[in-house]
C-alpha cells in the first residue's frame, strides 16, 4: 500500500494497491446439469445456505440433475481446507457455491 503525505504530519493510505496474479483458464462450462453430480460448498454464512437451497431448487426445475452433495466450510472467514476441496473435485462434476448475509 503506497502512503501519500497529504499534510505535514499526516499519512494518507492508497487503498487501490496493485494485484499480481497468473492468469488462469476458466475451466469449461457445462451445457447442462442433467445426471451431473453437483457440488454445493456452504461457506457457513447465516444465509448462504437458504440463498444456495433456493439457488439448487431453480436449478433442478429449469435443468433436472444427478445427485446432490452438500460441503462445509470450517468457517466463513477461512479458505476451505486443501483436502476438502479435493474431496469436492473428486466426487461432483460441477459445484455451486455462494455469499449470503
């Protein structure tokens, strides 16, 4: 974070700062969720499971899908553990996750 002098005595903070990240290709899309198992990762937020619940039942009525397996973070505020997302890939075709208040 770059700091600014702005008055003698002061220190201002540029919050924009600069974000260096390898550029990645987005994985393919599914064409549809008929018969594929989905992936749905609750990251513990107070709503997020009500918003993903809902998210799932347009989904199963505009698209049908396999099975259906729920995931859980540890809590909100942490990256999900590296073993619980290797369970996830291994086990769905596709994964639905999502940020609710």
């Amino acid at each position: 974070m770059n700091a600014l002098t702005n008055t003698p005595g002061q220190r201002v903070y540029d919050p924009r700062g600069a974000v260096e990240a390898e550029a990645r290709p987005i994985a393919a899309r599914a064409s549809s969720l008929e018969g594929l198992r989905v992936g749905v990762l609750d990251n513990t937020k107070w709503n997020g499971r009500r918003f993903l619940e809902k998210t799932l039942s347009l989904l199963a009525a505009e698209e049908g899908m396999g099975e259906v397996t729920f995931y859980k973070k540890e809590s909100f505020s942490k990256n999900a553990a590296p073993e619980l997302i290797g369970q996830i890939a291994a086990e769905s075709d596709v994964v639905v996750t999502a940020i609710g208040d």
